[in-house]
C-alpha cells in the first residue's frame, strides 16, 4: 500500500526505466505525474494503464530548460501535492569523447546533470513546506566503475551523484529523503537494437528495477534508503 495518496513525478516516463516505474507507481494506487518531451509516447502509456483502471496525469516537460520546468511545476502543484520527485529522465552518446560534438556534450551535462538540478530547485520549497518528501535520482554505475565512450555521461551522473550527496546532509532537517538508485545494464531503448538483441541475456529488466524503485520509496517512518546499486548477476557488460 502507497503510504499516502499524495502525488509522485517521474521525469523520462515516456520509455524505459521511467515508464515502467510510472506504471509500478500507479499500481501502488499513487496519484502518478509523469513527463518526457514525447507526449504521444506518454500517451500510449496511459492507454495501457486505462486497461487495467489506472490513470496517468500528462505533464510533457524538457527537463533541460529551467523555464520549462518550472511551469510544469507550477501546473502540476496546481492540481496536487507532491510527495517524491523521480529524477531519471537522461540520455547519452556512447561516443569517444573526440567524437562528441558540442550539441551532444551539451544535451547530456542539461538534461542529466542540470535537468535534475533544476528539477530538484522548483520542488524544495514545496517539500520543505510539506514537511518532508522523497527525491530519488537514477544514476549509474558510472559513478564508481570506469567505461569508455561514456565520458559525458559518466562526468553527468557523477556530478548528480555529488549535488545529491551534499544536499540529502542539507535537508535531513526538514526530513527529506534523498535516494540514489545506481543501476548496470538495464534492457531499454537507450541501448541500440543491435546491443539489446545480442546482450540482453545479461542486462536487468526495466520492471524489475522499478519495482526496487518504488520499495525505496515505501520505507516507512525514519528510514531512508540513501543509495542501492543494481547489477545483473552476471555483472557489467563486458
Ligand atoms: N538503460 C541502462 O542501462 C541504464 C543504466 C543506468 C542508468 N540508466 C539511467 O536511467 C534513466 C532512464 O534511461 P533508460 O535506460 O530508461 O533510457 P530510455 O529508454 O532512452 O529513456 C530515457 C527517458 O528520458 C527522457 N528524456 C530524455 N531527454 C529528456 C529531456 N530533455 N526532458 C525530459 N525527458 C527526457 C526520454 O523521453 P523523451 O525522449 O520523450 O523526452 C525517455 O523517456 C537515465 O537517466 C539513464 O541514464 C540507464
């Protein structure tokens, strides 16, 4: 059972990890709000969700500008309150670093590290109003395992990893929950057809991660789950 009926935000709902997360939430009878820039693709969720009687509430939003962010915000506070914020919209390039162009480099830093920067800004007054709330960010194990041709990506989340880590010390006090969830290799469209196809043996499900998603959200009382890594069993793709 969700512990109370306020609501959750998922960014990058539209695919993936945040998709199945969205669907994992609203089956725990949460009010879920979910965005990504591709409003038919949150669409289509929906309409699988209307199947089993659930609904989603549509909100697109560009996490990579901060004005559109706040309108989002604004708009979703509007019509609920929020009780935890999924930061996992992200993208990346598996490119060299000599081969990212600059639009690239700066589409990941905006929308990984920056997009949920400016995500986590526009909600702390309301969770500190609130009394408390939960923020969980989706990293990866980029933070602490080294990969080429990841060298944006890896400088995004390691950057998120550092912001998160200071700011759960700085909102314990208005006991908000700052959790980081850092996964492997993970079966979703942000892998080529090729890579899927070939490995997906040794990748770990979106559902199944979702649903250590949301169990981190339903700790109870003074707990907070403040970091879980994730891997396949078979460890990380080689
Ligand atoms: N798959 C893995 O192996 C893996 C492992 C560790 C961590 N992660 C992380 O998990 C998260 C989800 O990735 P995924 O694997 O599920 O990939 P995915 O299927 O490609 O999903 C990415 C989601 O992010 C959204 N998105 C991208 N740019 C956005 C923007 N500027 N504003 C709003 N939404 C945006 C996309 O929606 P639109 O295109 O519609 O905007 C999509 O819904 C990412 O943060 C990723 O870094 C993935």
């Amino acid at each position: 059972m969700v512990k109370n009926k306020t609501g959750i935000w998922i960014t990058g709902a539209s695919s993936g990890i945040g998709k199945a997360a969205a669907k994992e939430f609203a089956r725990t009878g949460s009010n879920v709000f979910v965005s990504s820039r591709r409003v038919t693709e949150l669409e289509r969720l929906n309409n699988e969700l209307n199947d089993e009687n659930l609904n989603l509430n549509i909100f697109p939003c560009n996490v990579a500008s901060q004005s559109n962010v706040d309108q989002v915000v604004k708009k979703i506070l509007a019509e609920s309150k929020l009780d935890c914020l999924v930061n996992n919209a992200g993208l990346t390039s598996f490119k060299l670093a000599a081969e990212n162009s600059i639009q690239e480099i700066n589409d990941i830093i905006n929308t990984n590290l920056l997009g949920s920067i400016y995500t986590i800004k526009a909600l702390l007054p309301h969770f500190i109003q609130n009394g408390g709330g939960t923020i969980i960010n989706i990293l990866s194990v980029v933070v602490s395992k080294i990969f080429t041709r990841s060298t944006v990506y890896s400088a995004s989340k390691a950057g998120l990893l550092a912001y998160t880590n200071s700011l759960r010390e700085e909102v314990r006090e208005h006991n908000i929950k700052v959790v980081n969830i850092i996964p492997g290799a993970t079966e979703t469209p942000m892998w080529s057809q090729e890579v899927r196809k070939e490995k997906s043996d040794l990748m770990m499900s979106a559902d199944d991660l979702a649903r250590v998603i949301v169990s981190a959200y339903l700790q109870k009382n003074n707990i907070v789950t403040e970091e879980i890594t994730l891997r396949p069993i078979t460890g990380d793709l080689k």
